[in-house]
C-alpha cells in the first residue's frame, strides 16, 4: 500500500480492506470505485474482487514496519465501517493503530451510524483521529454521531462539497477539511459556501483545511481561497491530556442565546469549545 499519497491533509494511504458500495450522493463518482475497477481490469491480484469488499488479512499489520512517524489516511480505498468489515477485524485494525504510536492515523466513514454503535468497544488511542464525510445539508446528522465518538481528535471532510452548510454542528470538533469534487463528472462547489464554512470554523476557532476547487481539471482550479492557502491542521492532545467536557449552552455565548436555525430545523448553538488542549492561534 502506498507508502506516499498526493492528498493533501496526509502522508500514507493503508488499506486493509479493499472495496466499497455506495451510499449517498457524495459517492456518485467514487474515486476509489474508478481505482478498483480500472486496477481489476489490469490483473492486479490485490484488486481481484474489483470494488466488492475484501480484508487485506496480510496488510493489518504494514504500519508497525514504518519507522518514520507519520500521518496515515486509514482506508482510502474502502470505508472501515462498512457493514461487511466485522467488528473484529475492525478491532484489530484498531490495535495496531495503538500499537504504532508514532504515528497519527485518520480514519474517515460514511458509516456514522455503525461507528456510533461502535464507540464504546472500540479504543481510542491519541494518535486515532476518527472522521466523517459529508456532502450537504442532508447528511449532518453523521455530524451529530461523530460528536459523541471519544476519538482524540474529531473531523469532517466536506468533500465533494454539493451544497451550502450554513449551520455546521460544530461543538466538540477539531478539524474541517473542504473539497470541490474533481475528475469526469465533477459536480460544482460554490465559493461562498467555502466561505461560509470558514466563517463557521472561525467562529467556533476550528482549523480549517480547503483541500481543492476540483473540476474536471483540478491542477487548473488549483486551492488557493481568497489568495491564500488554507492548510491548518488540529492540535492532538498531549500525554495525558483529556478533552473538555462538552459545554453548556448558557456557557457558549456569554453574550447571550444560542442561535437557532430558522424554519423549525435542529438547533445549532454557536460559540467556541474549551479545547484544553490547543497551542498558539488557530
Ligand atoms: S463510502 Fe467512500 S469509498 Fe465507499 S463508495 Fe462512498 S465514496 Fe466510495
């Protein structure tokens, strides 16, 4: 498994599972789907089963060998939470994931709801930055899950950005990466939504990572927002060192009320976290 990757918000790809089935907008032009397949179609023994899922049995273990700490995007080839992958495998996953503590690992799923269920059994080690993707409005209540997971440090990656997220529940989250979708196809982003978004981080002092425009042609749309390049990254706790509990209402705004989000829609009170944990300015 590749040892370098081009993504921007990593160092390494690792995938022990292989494999994927689509789940909502977001995935319609599935990167990892177009991979599979095309290396299928070139006899790649690893890839035999295309896109359908398959344990890399042999690869659980491949990060203990890298000396060199560094950050590890968990499975971007598949989602570790996908129903097919048992609870077991996931565990193991886990464990060498806390084994290897020089480096820092990001796991991110769609599967909100099955992470969720799996909270309490799982261990959440510092050096595990736990993720989830959404696309739109439609699916925050991933959001909502993630909130409730005991990972160190909590992200989302909005990519493929599909429409505006004007009341992003961010309490108890540490990191928001923004992407345009790219390759054949590519659905447009707008940039006041990216905007949006990092007024939104601002607010709540989130770091903010804008990934791409993306396009059919990203290396011409390039990443620069409003000149400058967004590349901020979380703080992950030291030694020791344990999240703040989660805040009360009254103690977010001193100012007064949280806001609410109109038209009846859940509430989104707005304020920033204690993060116990941070260092210089985000
Ligand atoms: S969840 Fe991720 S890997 Fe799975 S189909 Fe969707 S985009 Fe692809």
């Amino acid at each position: 498994m590749a040892q370098s990757t081009s993504i921007e918000w990593t160092q390494a790809t690792w995938n022990p599972v292989t494999g994927c089935t689509k789940v909502s907008p977001g995935c319609k032009h599935c990167y990892a789907a177009r991979m599979a397949n095309r290396l299928e179609a070139m006899g790649q023994p690893r890839y035999a089963n295309g896109f359908r899922v398959t344990l890399q049995h042999d690869l659980v273990e491949l990060p203990l060998s890298w000396r060199k700490p560094r950050k590890i995007f968990v499975n971007s080839m598949s989602d570790l939470f996908h129903d097919a992958v048992p609870i077991d495998f996931i565990r193991r996953v886990f464990s060498v994931m806390e084994s290897a503590g020089h480096h820092q690992f990001q796991v991110l799923t769609k599967r909100a709801e099955r992470l969720h269920s799996l909270r309490h059994v799982l261990p959440w080690p510092r050096n595990v930055w736990m993720g989830v993707s959404v696309e739109n409005e439609r699916y925050l209540e991933r959001v909502s899950r993630l909130a409730e997971v005991p990972a160190a440090v909590r992200f989302l990656s909005l990519e493929p950005l599909l429409g505006p997220l004007p009341f992003l529940p961010l309490e108890n989250i540490d990191w928001v990466i923004v992407g345009g979708e790219s390759g054949p196809g590519a659905r447009p982003m707008h940039a006041e939504w990216v905007r949006e978004i990092r007024s939104q981080c601002r607010e709540w002092g989130v770091p903010f990572f804008f990934k791409q425009w993306g396009g059919t042609r990203k290396a011409r749309t390039g990443r620069t927002l409003d000149g400058k390049i967004w590349d901020e990254f979380p703080h992950p706790p030291l030694e020791g060192e344990r999240r703040a509990p989660t805040p009360t209402p009254q103690s977010r705004r001193p100012g007064g009320p949280p806001r609410k989000r109109p038209r009846g829609g859940s509430r989104t009170p707005r304020g920033p976290t204690p993060r116990p944990w941070s260092r210089g300015s985000r």
